[in-house]
C-alpha cells in the first residue's frame, strides 16, 4: 500500500481550505493508494480550528498547528518534514486555495506508471517530481503556477501527457518522501516567495522531473497576477524584501548566467518603476537593491526530515 500525504498549507483561509479539503475527499484513488490530508495551519487567527473541527473529530484529516505563522515557506517545510517523518511514501503539497480536480491524482498515478516502466520493482527515484497543470477560475494558465523549463523559459504547452520541468510551484507538487530525504527541505527562512521554486530546481538538479498535462487543479486565487514591484499597490511593497533575498539564493547556485540575470533583473525593474505611473518610487528601488545586496549574505542551512 503506498500512503500518500496531501499537505495542505493554510493561514485565515477557513472556507477555502475547507473547499479544497472537499476536493481531496472527491478524489479518484488509485489502486493500493491510500491518501490522508494532512491541514497545516500557522496558527490561523480566523475560525479555522472550529470550522475544520468535525473534520479532526471524524478522522477525515490530520491537523496541525505550528504555533505561530511561519509564511508558506514554513508552513510547507513543517508539512513535509511532518509527512516524511510519519511514514508517508509521497508527499503532495498544495496551498488552501488549490481545488484538485478529481482525478488529479489518478493522472499522477499513471504518470508514475509510465516513467517506471509499469514494473512494481522500479525504483521511485527514476523521477524527482510531479507537478499539476495550474488553471486559473477561468479555466486560463494560472500566471503565478506556471513552470519553466529550461531554467529561464515558461512552459507554453499544457497538453503533454508528460514533459520535462526545471521549476515548478508548490500548488500541487508530488514528490517522494525519499526524494525528500536525499535533498532535503525547503528553506523555511524564506518566509515567503521562492521556496517552491528553490525546492523543485534542488530536485531538478539530480532527478528529471516533469509536468503532468493528466493532472489538473484550479488555483482560485483572487486575481490571475503573479504580481511585480512597479504595479503592485503600497500596501503590498513589503513581501517584496523577501522575493529579491530569496531569489538570490535560488540562481546564485547557476553560477555566472544566475548572477548576470539577477542584477540585469534588477536594473529591468528599476527602470520598470521608474517609468511607471506609481507611488513611493525611492522605496520600491530601495526594495529591490537591498533585498538583491541582502539575498548575497543570507544563506539558509538545508534542514532534513529525522
């Protein structure tokens, strides 16, 4: 029986989440497949503990409180880390607002299927993830979940049963608890923003990985924009210190052509903010120079499961 974790992260999203839960209860299981939902919750100020409560009663999910809000990035790192530590043989993660469709899994299954060669023998190594097609509300590509292969270049073509990936989002990511072990988790220290992308391409690097055209899940987010600096209203500019650090982390480890796209980046969005039509223009540069002049000094240790 191979057991597999759906790990949900959620923070003061009750009714989403409880969406999503709903969507996990629909699936389609495959055969020898045994799947529990595991609710991470950072510390949610919301009514979230009451409204999943029947659900924690019933044993229809596994619940767990991190105490204080960790960002996605934490939140994700405890799940996993949580999933592979109880045993689990596959670990499939996924934001609050990430509404599977029902045979999301079942399309994962026959994916695996495939790339073992169908043996029971075949070792789960022979792939390093598996990652859904993201569709927004409207049935669009989901802007912010869209993979990239090779390293620079969005995946433009969703229809393959199976294509290669480089990186990939946390909205609906299979990868094996042994995989898990071998590279790690993600980094919690980055709070929020590339977590999912650093993890996938720690992966990418050793395992090929891929998109799976079979599996599908809505990303019911409130608007299909990945958002950027030189657009985004004031109150949102703080995250922005953590994407500029972060993304440091993630393309310093691609050597030279890593580092030349970071600071042409930089200059590209400074000159965005420049000419666009926008507020606080000092503090949005500001942002983006020294979140990229921190991300060179921060350098988060890789935590393994026990």
């Amino acid at each position: 029986m191979a057991r597999v974790a759906a790990v949900v992260v959620t923070y003061n999203r009750c009714l989403l989440l409880k969406q999503c839960i709903s969507h996990l209860h629909a699936q389609k299981i495959p055969e020898g497949v045994q799947l529990d939902v595991l609710v991470i919750d950072n510390a949610s100020t919301d009514d979230t503990l009451y409204e999943l409560t029947p659900f924690i009663e019933d044993g229809s999910i596994h619940y767990y409180n991190t105490g204080s809000n960790l960002g996605g990035a934490g939140g994700f790192a405890f799940g996993m880390k949580t999933a592979v530590e109880a045993g689990y043989d596959y670990v499939w993660v996924m934001d609050d607002d990430c509404m599977p469709a029902h045979d999301a899994l079942w399309g994962f299954w026959n994916a695996k299927a495939k790339l073992e060669g169908g043996s029971a023998a075949a070792s789960e190594q022979a792939w390093g993830y598996l990652s859904s097609v993201v569709k927004w509300k409207d049935g669009t590509p989901c802007a912010m979940n869209v993979q990239r292969h090779p390293l620079f270049k969005n995946i433009e073509d969703f229809t393959p049963e199976l294509q290669p990936c480089t990186l990939a989002s946390f909205v609906s990511l299979l990868v094996p608890a042994s995989v898990i072990r071998d590279v790690g988790l993600p980094f919690a220290e980055f709070f929020i923003w590339t977590d999912d992308w650093e993890f996938t391409r720690r992966v990418s690097r050793k395992y090929p990985c891929y998109v799976v055209g079979e599996s599908q899940v809505t990303h019911a987010s409130q608007t299909n924009n990945p958002g950027n600096i030189y657009t985004d209203p004031e109150e949102r500019l703080g995250r922005y210190q953590y994407i500029y650090r972060n993304d440091v982390v993630l393309y310093r480890e691609e050597g030279i052509k890593g580092i030349l796209f970071l600071y042409a980046r930089a200059i590209y969005h400074t000159l965005q903010v420049l000419v666009s039509d926008v507020g606080l223009k000092q503090d949005r540069i500001d942002l983006i120079w020294k979140g990229t002049k921190d991300g060179f000094s921060f350098k988060p240790i890789i935590q393994f499961p026990s």
